[in-house]
C-alpha cells in the first residue's frame, strides 16, 4: 500500500474521526461510530477509496 493521503487531509481525517468517536461516547447516535473509518485512514496514511476514483492528496515526489 502506497501512501495517497496527505498532511492536511491527514489532520482532518483524524480530528473528524475523533470528535465522531467522542460523540459517540458521549450518547450520540449510533451511527457517529462511523468516526473510526476516517481515524484509521488518516493513522495509515492510505484511503482505499483514492486509488478507485484516481486522487492522492500526498505531495509529488520528484
């Protein structure tokens, strides 16, 4: 698996992932559990859906 998650993105996906999880937590409805899925994309680094639709958000290496 190649990285194809940026800095930026990385940051959002983490901190979406986690204020969903903390509401969850904190009586949310169930369906905020969905928190986990950008959390663990952006702790990996990779999003299985990029590859299918062609993006990457990692800088340009040269």
């Amino acid at each position: 698996m190649k990285s194809n998650v940026g800095g930026i993105d990385k940051i959002l996906r983490i901190v979406a992932g986690l204020a969903l999880i903390a509401w969850a937590l904190m009586g949310g409805p169930v369906w905020a559990w969905i928190g986990v899925v950008p959390l663990a994309t952006g702790l990996m680094g990779w999003c299985p859906v990029y590859p299918i639709l062609g993006l990457s958000t990692c800088p340009m290496k040269k």
